[in-house]
C-alpha cells in the first residue's frame, strides 16, 4: 500500500504560525499497531505500512497576502458541516492571514457558470455563529458534474486550495479534478475532509457527524422501547442510516441497550424458517411480551424493490423499515395475535441536527488539520484519523473500497452479545 502523498512542490515559506508545535512528513501513525503483526512484519522483512502524521509544517508553500481559498460542500447533510467550515475559515484567516476565501454554493454545482448559482464571501464574522445551526451554509447537491468546468472555474478564480467537504463520490471528483489540475500544469491544491454519518469511508476510524447521529438515534430506540413496553406484545421497530455499513446501528444498540434485533447491511438475515427473523420475533414476544428492531436502511435489501440509481449514481435503496412493519404486520395477524407495532424513521431529524460537543471538537481537528495540509502544499489527499492520531491519507487509498462492520470484530460481537440475537440464517 503507497502512501506517499502528492505535493506542489518544496515548501519554502516561514509558517505565520506561533508557538505551536511543527510536525515533520518524516513523523508516521503506523496502519497496524498490533505487536503480533509488528513482530511478523520485522521477520519477513516487510516495511510496515504508515500514514503521514497531520499537522502544521514549519514552511508552508503558499503566500498566505497572495492565496486565494474555496470551500464546498458536497452531498447529502451531515451533523457537523458547518462547524467545518467555521473552524477552516477561522484557521486560514487568524492563523495564516489568508484574508481571501470564497464558499462556492450549491455543491459541484456551485463552479458550472449555467446553473448562475452565486459564491459567498467567507470571514470571521461570516461564519461567527453559524457551528450553533444544522446543515451548511454553503448548502449542496449530488451528482457529478464536467471536471473541465470545474477547473475553468477554479483558474478564473485565481484559487490556490480547494477544500473539498464531501464523502466517497466527492473524493472520486477530488482525484479526477486533481488529475485535470496536473494536467494543466497548475499549481493547485485540492484536499478533503470526509463528511459522512454512516462512518463508512475507507482508513478512517471515525468521520464527523457519526457522534451526533449515535446521540440521535439512541433517542429514537429509547422512544421505541418505551413504546413497545406500553402494550401488549408490542414492537418498536426503528430504521436507521447505513446504505452500506450498519456501524450507526450497532453502535447506537450499544449505547442504548434496548434493542433486541439488530439488522445491518453486512449480515444476511431469513425472513422465514426456523432460523428466520419471524421465528425469533415470535419467541421473544412469547416470553417478555414486547421487542425492540433496529434495522439498518440498506440491510435486506433482497426483500425490497430498488428503483434506479440517483443523481450520484448511487442505487435507490427499496425501504426495509416499511417492508419489515408491513411483513411482520401480516405475519402475526394472519396467526390471529396481537400485535402493537410503532415504527419510527429519524434518518432527516439525525442528519440536520447541530453536531453534540463532541462531534464539535472533532469537526475543529480535522478543519485545522486540512488548512495546514492545503498551506504546505500537499493536495489530492484527505485529512483522517487513524488508531487515534490525526493522518494525511492519499485520496485514491481512500476510494478504493467502503469501510464495513466486521461480522467478526469486537463491535458486532458486542451487539450479538447484548441483543442475545441469533445469525438468523440457517447453519451451513
């Protein structure tokens, strides 16, 4: 695995920056800290995989009276976006003396001259309280739009860092744009910061906005299993975020140990048999009389009709929390049982909340962390965390798969424990 990021050129300006401590490219965060695989690797002979330890560079690249800067946001919202871009604009302003800095609105969309849409001078007192609200003052939208567009935009501008705040599709736009930027021969950097709330973006620990979205969710499940102990046999059923990954599910289910069935997108799961969903649900009703379901929203998706793909090119998920209600609805009425079912569905109410301190926090690291990237002269990279340091990874590292709860891994263990639940699929 190449790690070597890609820069602009030597770094050869004093940093502003005061009474801070400088990092060196030559300071690594290892992949892997585990002694066993340590031990293994120095006996093969094998150079053990590392990622570039972020923070502020001693000399910088760019001339901060001369820079110009851009931020985007890009996709669906997220907890935490706002708070982003605060702490990037007041990084750049007090810490470098950037005075120049443009929000482009809209997404992508925001650098194609056909959609008119406006840019937004961005300052201290631009983005004074906006941390406080939800959502992005930059606003966004999906789908791809012409990297050729994209870059005319940047060179009329006179943009010297791009931020990009976005998930997997942006970062596939941040290599192509990248690409069409070395192309051109121009001196442009391009760095990312990754938005998503299923936590699902490859080499990262943890992305903003997942905090936030655990602390929501927790909420719901505790709504449902207030509900379902308030009837007889009845059942609070919760869809939650999670296309690809179920990490909200499970780790929600962990901070808020109601929840007797947890359903992700990464465990197969029967409806039907002896080993199936029903089966279970039919058992635990019999005995406590109440059960509390968090599905993930891209779990089962073998039970629902997915319609198409949208403007990202990401498939239509079919809806699996109401699939679920209606099926175990039927399943229960046509056994002549009652049945009390509430089913709850917070996934727009968990992702335009304000981000919790603690997202907040988080949020200011790696907006710092990616200023110092862009003002060194690093570009085509994304700012992470890694076993708890804060890392520089290389964009295409990052795109080249989706990051999956483990089925056998401390944190799924630790839901099939809690939960008591089953595999719900027949032994092979």
């Amino acid at each position: 695995m190449d790690t070597t990021l890609e820069s602009l050129g030597d770094p050869r300006i004093d940093s502003p920056l005061k009474s801070v401590q400088f990092v060196e490219d030559s300071s690594r965060v290892l992949m892997d800290i585990s002694v066993e695989s340590l031990q293994q690797q120095m006996a093969e002979g094998i150079v053990p995989v590392s990622f570039v330890k972020a923070g502020p560079r001693r000399n910088i690249y760019f001339d901060p009276r001369k820079l110009k800067c851009a931020l985007v946001t890009c996709g669906g919202l997220c907890p935490g976006l706002n708070n982003v871009i605060r702490s990037i604009v007041l990084t750049l302003h007090h810490g470098y003396g950037v005075k120049n800095i443009l929000g482009i609105m809209y997404g992508l969309q925001g650098f194609i001259p056909s959609y008119g849409h406006p840019v937004m001078e961005l300052n201290p007192e631009a983005v004074a309280e906006i941390n406080e609200v939800g959502g992005t003052i930059l606003s966004s939208s999906r789908g791809p739009q012409d990297i050729g567009e994209i870059v005319d935009a940047l060179e009329r501008m006179n943009i010297g860092i791009l931020f990009a705040i976005g998930g997997d599709g942006t970062f596939r736009a941040v290599s192509r744009i990248t690409q069409e930027i070395r192309n051109r021969g121009e001196r442009i950097s391009v760095i990312g910061v990754p938005k998503t709330i299923d936590n699902d973006i490859n080499l990262m620990s943890r992305s903003f906005g997942f905090n936030t979205a655990v602390s929501v969710a927790t909420q719901a499940i505790s709504a449902a299993h207030v509900e379902a102990t308030g009837a007889p046999n009845g059942v609070g059923l919760v869809k939650l975020m999670g296309r690809h990954s179920g990490f909200i599910a499970a780790t929600a289910a962990l901070a808020k140990r109601d929840a007797n069935i947890i359903l992700i997108p990464e465990a197969a799961f029967d409806i039907e048999g002896p080993h199936g969903l029903l089966a279970f649900l039919e058992k635990r009703l019999s005995e406590r009389k109440h059960a509390v379901i968090v599905v993930a929203e891209g779990a089962g998706q073998e039970y629902c009709c997915i319609e198409g793909c949208d403007e990202s090119g990401n498939l239509k998920l079919g809806d699996i929390g109401l699939y679920l209600k209606d099926r175990i609805t039927q399943h229960f009425k046509s056994q002549g049982v009652e049945l009390n079912l509430k089913y709850l569905d917070p996934s727009y109410l968990i992702r335009s909340v304000p981000a919790t301190a603690n997202d907040s926090i988080f949020c200011g690291f790696l907006a710092q962390n990616a200023v110092h990237a862009g003002m060194a002269g690093k570009t085509n990279m994304v700012v992470g965390m890694w076993n708890e340091e804060f890392v520089y990874i290389p964009v295409d590292l990052v795109v080249s798969s989706r990051r999956q709860v483990d089925l056998h891994g401390k944190l799924w263990n630790s839901v099939l424990e809690a939960t008591g639940q089953p595999s719900f699929k027949p032994p092979e």
